[in-house]
C-alpha cells in the first residue's frame, strides 16, 4: 500500500495578488469614463464608484417606486389645492 500524504500550501502571501483581466471599450466609452473621475483615481476607481452608486439608485427605487411616491413640491402643490391660505 503507498503512503498518501496530503500537502497543504499556505496561500497567505497571495492575499494581495488581484487577477486582472482586459475588457475593450471604444475611445468615447474610455472618454465618458473618465470624465466622472480625477486624476488621481484609476478606471477601476471610478467603475467601482460607479457601480456603487448604482446599487444605492437600485436599492432607492425599489424601495420607493415613483409610481407609489410624490415629490415634497407635487404633495405641496395638492394641499394648497385643497386647504388654501385665507387671506
């Protein structure tokens, strides 16, 4: 019978290696791009940024449906409607 024996490799020193990979956008995509970021922020900045922003717009809008809401001017605009000012 061969002795099996397991090897464990400890993967500790990759924890700050981060595959990248290529994705290919058009000059005007490139350009519309970094038009939301600074200088200093890399196009992986400024797409993470934006992602995040629209989880959060995601979120809102399930959260609270236009179709189920009014803005503060539109509700204003109805209670004035209804109740108004005497002089």
């Amino acid at each position: 019978m061969i002795n099996k024996t397991k090897k464990f490799i400890n993967y500790g020193g990759y924890s700050s290696y981060r595959m990248t990979s290529t994705i290919q956008l058009s000059n005007e995509t490139k350009k519309l791009i970094s038009s939301f970021g600074t200088k200093e922020e890399t196009y992986e900045d400024i797409i993470k940024r934006i992602y995040n922003l629209a989880v959060k717009e995601q979120l809102r809008q399930f959260l609270m449906p236009s179709d189920r809401f009014i803005s503060l001017d539109e509700f204003k605009k109805k209670v004035e409607k209804k109740w108004p000012k005497s002089k």
